[in-house]
C-alpha cells in the first residue's frame, strides 16, 4: 500500500483550487465577476463614507488575443498604506467583517480578481490609492499563493505626491479573459447597476472603444451603514465563547447588556432568568454546558425586539423611481420599501417596484421582466432558482388586472447584513419564508397601485372615445334639431363640449 501523503492549504491555495464557486469557472464568466468585484468594492469605498461615487472602468485588449488589460479608478475612501498590501494580496483579509451592509462580505472579491488575473498571465497587479492626504502610494504586487501572502516587487511601496489632494484607488491588472462573449452581461450589470444607483457616475470604455456612460442624476444618497452589535437570535456558540475571551464585564447581566443588540438591562435580567444563568456570574466562570444553555435560550426567548435598520442602507422607494425613469423611462412605476423586518437574527429590508410601458418591452414568451438586486448589487445569473421569481409566479395577477405578458418589469432590493446567497458567487437568494414574504406584499402594493391607473387609463380612454363621438356627431344633431324646430341654429355646441369634456 502507497503512503498517504498530508498536507495543509493556504485560504488562498483553496480558492485557487476552487475557483469557480466565487464566479471564476471560465474566461467569459471571469471577465464579467473581475469587472464587478472591482466595481463593488469601489462602491463600497464611495457609500460607507457617504460619497457620491464615480467609478471609470477602462477594459482594453492586449498584444497577445484573449489577455486583456483592466483598470478601475474610483473616488472612495482610498487604502491607508498599511493595509494596501494585504487589502489586495491576501486572501480573506478585509474591512467587512462587521455587521453592517456592504457588498462585500467575504475578504475575497478583489483578491480572487487579482488571483485570477496572475494565475493566467504570470503578471502582478499595480495599486495607486490615496486617503485624501498630500501623499499617495503606489505598488505592484502579486499574491503568494501557498503562503497567502502579499510579495511587493520593485522597491515595496512607493510614495508620490499629491498636490491635488486626489482621494480613490486605481487598481491594474492584465488577465486572460473572453470580452466579446461576456460583453452581453456586462453592459446589462453596468445598466442594471445605473438602475439602483441613481446617485453614481459611472463609465465604461470597451475593448471596442466603446465609451458607455451612466451619468448620475441625483445628489441624494441612501443613509450610511452604521455597525451593529450581533442580535441575540443570530448568534452561536463559537460567537459567545469569543465575545466571552474579549470581554471586560465583571457579571453575566453586563455581559448580555454591553454585547448584544436589543438588549437592555431589563431584557438582560429577564433572559438570564429564562435560561436559569445568575446575572451576577462571571462570565469567566461559564461552562461550556452553560454557553450552549445561553444559545439556547436566546434562541428561544422571545422578549427581544427585532433588529433595528441603522446598519442597513436601502435606497428608498424615491431613487429607486429615479433610477427606473433614467435608465429605463416607462410610462409609469410605482415602488415601495417593506419595514425592516429579521430573519434568524438578520435584520433585512425589501424594496420593490413595478414599471409599465414606455421603455419597458413585454418579455419573451414565458419569460418575466425581472431586476433582481441584492444590498444594490444586481444579481444577473441564475434567476430561475430565485425567490423572487417563484414569489412572482405564485401571484394570482389577475386579480390586479395583470398579465405577464404585458410590457411590465419587476424590481425588487434585498438589503440585509447577511444576504442568504445560495452560493459564494452570489448570484441567487435563497427561499427564506420571511423575505418571500416581504417580497409577495411588496409586489402586491406596487401592483395595486398599477392596477388603479390601469383602470383609471382604461376609463379615460373610454371616456376620449365617447368624446370623440360626441365632438363628431353633436354639431350634426344639434343642426338638424334647429332645423327642424324651425330655428337658426342657435345652440352653442363647442360650449356643451367643453363642459362634457371638463
Ligand atoms: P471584500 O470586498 O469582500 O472585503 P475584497 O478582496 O474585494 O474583499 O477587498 C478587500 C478589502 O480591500 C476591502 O474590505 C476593503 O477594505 C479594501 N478595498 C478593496 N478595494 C477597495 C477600493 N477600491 N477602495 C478602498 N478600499 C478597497
Ligand atoms: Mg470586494
């Protein structure tokens, strides 16, 4: 028998291994996720820090076919030099780990990008990031793979003036890549994106040359994600054993207060009463026996208030009107957002909306028009295993005098501090009851409202046809009717209509 042979992998060795389960399974499809990786963390750098973002993406071909050359500029809030380095040469390092809601989530995004982008061409990626401060940096990096570790080359990193003050980040990097068969996807992320953010400047130039821009038409940004403690119904054991180690409170009443969201002294005392804990124990002094009955007892006690929506960042049913009429220009749309509302200890809000005629085209046959976005990232594959689709379907639309088949697209947003992603590509949502029913009633109240100004459209035409009518044939009656009284015709027809038409 041949010897076993054991070894441990870098993070960065799995998802090289493994890339496909973070969107990198081929060429084509690696060149839509390294555009929106990039993009997104450019748009988490501009909203975190409330700026109203402009992110150019420049994509051109390379000597060699099929290698291309990506470059992303934004004005986010830039990378203090310390970070750059691992910011963008190590795998599951990042500033999103906590709860507030962001796009990224993971530490992964952009690295897999520049992963990607070395592994196929041998080449390194090239930072330029500022804070805003008289300096900026520059570097070129690669990623150690088995080691998951940043290798700066030629002379780390370089400091050149800013006398502008620029703040942003510049990332370049070559990889190889199938522009011409992802360029569908892309140019719907980058119109889809516009859509949900209407307060973005954005531009593209294709390899083509081709120079796309979405121009912003508002100044108005959604609030800024603030950071949340964990809400007690979300948490597990290995959360509790380390707020435990971190702690400084001296009794388990304290601890429950200071630690968890929604939890004031009142509600402290009353759970460590249902979980038979004294308030006055060190937390120190916990079994593990006892950290499984606090879990446990969190799970089931049912005094906690819902997680409030300050770390979440919704758009709000105002932009999501703006950027519906600017990138799409229906005749009318009508959007809602749901009230925040948690799943498992996840607070999440719903928006939706719903845009007749105009620029909106009837779908294929069997299809639906349907724009799918999650905490303002549109979700552009796999919308079939989608709950939103499946919600949709389930909706009897007749009742609101809607067929699917007419020119009728439907949005909806999911923002969440925890997106239920069924896959790391974070392509479709998963079929949580509490969001596929927020998503049911916000379909619902959109649809209401179409329905009224169908009806209403329906009634006026009605009303235009029998106006019609009358402008014909009134003056006609109103002739004969004086001639055959004898009269001359003294019956002032145009004022009858203007009353009638009033
Ligand atoms: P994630 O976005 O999931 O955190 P990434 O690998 O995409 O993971 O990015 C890692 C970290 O690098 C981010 O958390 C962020 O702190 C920083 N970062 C990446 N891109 C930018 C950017 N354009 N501007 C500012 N910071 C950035
Ligand atoms: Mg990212």
């Amino acid at each position: 028998m041949s010897k076993e042979v054991y070894e441990a992998i870098s993070p960065a060795d799995f998802f090289y291994r493994n890339r496909e389960i973070a969107g990198f399974d081929n060429p084509v499809r690696a060149t839509y996720t390294i555009i929106r990786e990039l993009v997104e963390n450019s748009l988490d750098a501009c909203e975190t820090h409330g700026i109203s973002p402009t992110v150019y993406v420049n994509l051109i071909e390379g000597e060699r076919q099929g290698v291309y050359r990506i470059r992303v500029e934004d004005n986010g809030c830039g990378v203090p030099k310390e970070y750059i380095p691992s910011a963008f040469g190590q795998i599951l390092f990042g500033s999103k780990y906590v709860l507030r809601q962001t796009r990224g989530m993971f530490g992964l995004g952009g690295k897999m990008a520049i992963l990607y982008g070395q592994i196929t061409t041998h080449g390194s990626v090239k930072v330029i990031s500022s804070t805003g401060g008289p300096v900026k940096y520059q570097c070129d990096l690669m990623i150690d793979i088995q080691h998951n570790k940043p290798i700066l080359m030629r002379g780390g990193i370089k400091s050149l003036p800013n006398p502008v003050y620029w703040r942003g980040t510049i990332i370049e990097f070559d990889f190889e890549g199938d522009y011409s068969r992802a360029k569908s996807k892309i140019l719907d992320y980058f119109k889809q994106t516009a859509i949900i953010l209407p307060y973005a400047n954005l531009a593209f130039i294709s390899p083509e040359g081709i120079y796309y821009r979405f121009i912003r038409v508002t100044d108005d940004l959604p609030n800024i994600p603030k950071e949340i403690l964990p809400h007690p119904k979300g948490v597990d054991v290995e959360l509790v054993k380390r707020l435990i180690k971190r702690t400084r409170a001296e009794g388990m009443l304290e601890f429950v207060t200071y630690n968890f969201h929604r939890v004031g002294r009142n509600t402290a005392y009353d759970l460590l009463n249902f979980a038979k804990i004294d308030p006055k124990k060190d937390p120190r002094d916990l079994t593990s026996d006892d950290i499984v009955k606090l879990v446990n007892a969190m799970k089931r006690y049912d005094g906690f208030l819902p997680p409030d929506a300050s770390c979440l960042s919704p758009i709000g049913p105002k932009l999501l009107v703006k950027g519906i009429e600017k990138e799409l220009k229906p005749e009318v749309v009508y959007a809602v957002q749901r009230k925040p509302t948690s799943y498992s200890g996840h607070p999440f809000i719903v928006e939706a909306a719903v845009a007749y005629g105009g620029g909106v085209q009837p779908p294929k046959p069997g299809e639906v028009n349907l724009y799918r976005y999650a905490n303002k990232i549109p979700l552009l594959y796999d919308a079939a295993s989608d709950v939103s689709l499946k919600v949709i379907k389930s909706i009897k639309w007749n009742r609101y005098k809607i067929d699917l088949e007419m020119p009728i697209a439907f949005f909806v947003h999911i923002v969440s501090t925890k997106i239920p992603y069924k896959t790391v590509g974070k392509e479709f949502i998963a079929d949580i009851p509490e969001i596929a029913y927020e998503i049911e009633w916000a379909f619902k109240t959109c649809a209401r409202k179409l329905k009224s100004y169908l009806t209403g459209k329906a009634r006026k035409i009605a009303i235009e046809r029998r106006l019609g009518i009358l402008e014909k044939y009134l003056p006609k009656i109103a002739q004969f009717s004086s001639e055959l009284a004898g009269r001359n015709n003294s019956i002032n027809v145009e004022r009858l209509l203007a009353k009638v038409k009033r």
